[in-house]
C-alpha cells in the first residue's frame, strides 16, 4: 500500500492538475479557433456549439 502523500506533494500534485485542466482547455479552444476560421460563415456558429459542448464535456470529466 502506498504511503500517504505529504500536505507539499499533495499541493503539488493539485497545482499539476490544475496546470494540464488549462493546458488541454487552451488546447481545445485553438483548435475550434482553427476550426472557426477555416469554416463557412453560414457554418461557424454550428463551431463555437461544439466548443462549448466540448468544454463542458472535458471540464466535466477533468479533475478540479
């Protein structure tokens, strides 16, 4: 069984997880922008829905 993790090396390992939760929302979002600027006009709004549905998706299942 592990050891139990010390209050440095948990703050630590929150403030990790906290970094990739920017990290790969950052990611997300230069991707639909990529995504906007290459669609159609008549298609970007169908874009930025799914970025948001996509956000709320990874922000649901990532660790806070």
């Amino acid at each position: 069984m592990p050891r139990p993790m010390t209050p440095s090396e948990r703050a630590r390992r929150d403030l990790a997880l906290c970094d990739l939760r920017q990290r790969l929302i950052a990611a997300l979002a230069g991707a639909c922008l990529e995504a906007y600027r290459a669609a159609p006009e008549e298609e970007r709004e169908s874009v930025f829905s799914a970025f948001l549905e996509a956000q709320t998706a990874l922000e649901a299942w990532l660790p806070e």
